[in-house]
C-alpha cells in the first residue's frame, strides 16, 4: 500500500507552532519588544506600513490572516515592476526623439509620491519576509534541543507507520517531520526532500571533504519551501543551498557534529535574502525549479497512493494551485481506487470545504493531530 501523509499548518500545533491566523499575533509578541535591532525595525516597518492604510484598506492589511495581509503588498509590488518598465519605456522613447517635456514627465516618475508609496509597501513585504525566517529559525533551534523531543512524540508515532517509499507532504515551513524521520534514521538531508544536496560533513577546515550519503526511504516534500532553504542570487542560473547559521548547525544527522552545504556562499559573500519560500498571499510564486520538482514528485504521490491522510490543512481558498495539485483524487476516491482520511480539528468550515472539494466519500474526523496519532 502506497501512503501519502499531507501535513498542513494544524499537524504541528502541539508542537509549539501558531496556525495560519495566528502566526501575525505570535510573531508581533516575539518582535514587538526585540533583542537585536535588525529585527526590531523590520516589525515597526512591517507594523507601520499596516497601520497607514485607511478604509477598506485597512480592514485588509490588519485582518488576523496573512494570506489577505500579504495579497496587497504582493500586487502593489506588481504594480510597482509594471510601471518602472512602462517609464523606462518612455524615457527611452523620450531620448530618442529628443523630446525634453516628455522626459522631463517620464523622469519626475521616480519622485513621485505615489510611487513612493508602492515602494513602501514592497519594503514591508521584504521586512515581514526576513522576520518569518528569523521566528522559524528561532523555533527549529529550539526543536534541537534535547527536552523539545517530547513536544512532537505524537508526530513520531505518526511518522512510524510510514514505510519505504511512502511519501510526506506538507505546506510547513518547520521541519518538525523530517526531524522525526532523522531521528528515527529513515531520512537523510542528502536527498530527504526530493532533491539531491551536497552536504559535507565534518568541519569546514577539512581539506578533504566528505559528501553525506543519501538512502532515505521517506521522502519529505515541502510544496511551499523551507525555513534555511535560500539561493545565491535571485537569477535563473542561481543555486540553492541550505544556510549553515540558522539551519545546518541545528539539524546534524546521529554521529555527525558539523554538516555544511557545499553551495553556501562564505560568510559576508552571499545574498542577505533570498529565500527560497511561499509567503502567505493569494498571489503565491511557484515558479522555483527546486519547487517545481517538487510539485512534480508530489502529484506522482498524491495521484498513485492508495492511503491518503491530511492532518491540519484546512483548504483555504488562497491555495488555488493545491487544490488543483489535489484536484484528480476526487474521481480516484469515487472510483474506489484510494480512500482518503481528513483531520480538521474542531473547524467545522473545514470539514465542509473537504466535503465539497472531494465528495461524500471521504472520512472527515475532528480531532487534533495528537488526539488522533495518540488516542488516550
């Protein structure tokens, strides 16, 4: 029996980690009074750039959930790359017919307030982007240490059943199931997540280096990236590398104290953001090669499995692109040809999206992901 196990943002509530509509709250405890400066001034721009919207504006940009906080930004930012080119294009148009009025008019663009404006909103959205790195940092270094183990006993019960060639996937950020499976040994960094990656163990001084080896027998697809993936640069030909500081050096496989990945650029060389993440938005960017393997991987799971168990994801209508990833179980669940097991919690709204979407025929149960992995 081929199982797929789909972990929303609910299967790691017991774990210490803030649904969807929590995280805005959860993160403003964490920044609101924080440590270091850097991420002190992206919660006060971030929190700014919401409270200066007035109206209907307004009602969006400090609404409890993200993907309406984050739609805005995403289509000001839009907004904002169309009209830079359309002007670029008329001051070039401008110089070549020498016409001073019209390129005095194209070149007052860049001044104007209203272009100020968008740019505002784009910094914010940058700034909100560097602090869900830095809060989903926090928390993976905290999952390392050795007391966290019990937190996520639950998801190691789960993730037990799981057998060679079975398949998680999951639209977290957090590592919480890859981190069971490598505690179990099941899973390796090297190829654990659908793709192959140059890790070297051991320390960076190392002259002769040595590759970790692969062999993990489930796999980990994260449809929306991962807290510590980045790339190079924000190119087509950039790579994709694991950061060492707030990834690696918390997520050592057993007999290995020090893992680096062989692309990280040296410290004070690489990019200061790049992540390769799906933010919360209606307008959510898939086009990375490493997410689209992925996407891959995970339709093959999804459209061949016999056993398919969501645990904590709601289906919520910003998620266009999965539930057309998820569209054809529909007609494989009324064939008879897979059954398919949804957690919802107590949210009755969800159980009822899931019954519309996939049909009389899956089973809806409202439990917490711990209540239904370690019944009482």
């Amino acid at each position: 029996m081929n199982k797929v196990l789909f972990l929303g943002a609910g299967a790691s509530v017991d774990a210490g980690y803030p649904l969807a509509v929590k995280l805005l709250g959860a993160m403003e405890a964490e920044y609101r009074e924080a440590v270091f400066q850097n991420e002190k001034r992206d919660w006060e721009a971030f929190s700014k750039y919401r409270s200066s919207a007035s109206g209907p504006l307004a009602s969006v940009l400090n609404a409890s959930n993200p993907e309406l906080v984050l739609t805005l930004p995403d289509l000001l930012e839009a907004a904002l790359e169309s009209n830079d080119t359309d002007n670029w294009i008329a001051v070039r148009a401008a110089a070549m017919k020498e016409d001073e009025q019209a390129g005095d008019a194209a070149n007052k663009y860049w001044n104007d307030s209203q272009r100020e404006e968008l740019h505002q909103a784009v910094l914010a959205k940058h700034a909100f982007q560097r602090l869900t790195d830095s809060f989903f940092s926090h928390l993976h270094c905290s999952d390392s240490q050795a007391d966290a183990r019990g937190r996520r006993s639950y998801l190691d019960r789960a993730l037990a059943g799981m057998e060679q060639g079975d398949t998680v996937v999951t639209t977290n950020w957090d590592t919480l199931a890859e981190r069971v499976l490598l505690d179990q040994r099941r899973w390796s960094i090297a190829d654990g997540y659908g793709f192959s990656a140059p890790i070297v163990t051991g320390p960076e001084w190392r002259s002769r280096k040595q590759f970790l080896r692969g062999g993990s027998a489930v796999k980990v697809l994260k449809l929306h990236g991962s807290t510590g993936w980045f790339r190079t640069t924000d190119e087509e030909d950039s790579t994709l590398y694991f950061k060492y500081a707030s990834f690696l050096q918390y997520f050592s496989p057993p007999n290995h104290l020090e893992c680096h990945h062989a692309d990280e650029p040296p410290a004070g060389h690489g990019p200061d953001m790049n992540p390769v993440v799906v933010f919360p938005s209606y307008l959510k960017q898939l086009d990375d090669p490493i997410l689209q393997c992925i996407w891959d991987q995970a339709g093959v799971a999804l459209h061949t499995a016999t056993s398919i168990t969501f645990v904590g994801f709601s289906l919520p209508k910003a998620d266009v692109a999965i539930r057309a990833l998820l569209n054809p179980i529909r007609r494989r669940l009324s064939d008879g040809m897979c059954e398919v097991t949804v957690m919802v919690a107590s949210d009755s709204q969800a159980g009822k999206r899931w019954k519309r979407f996939l049909g009389d025929r899956v089973q809806i149960i409202k439990k917490t992901a711990k209540e239904f992995f370690m019944p009482k």
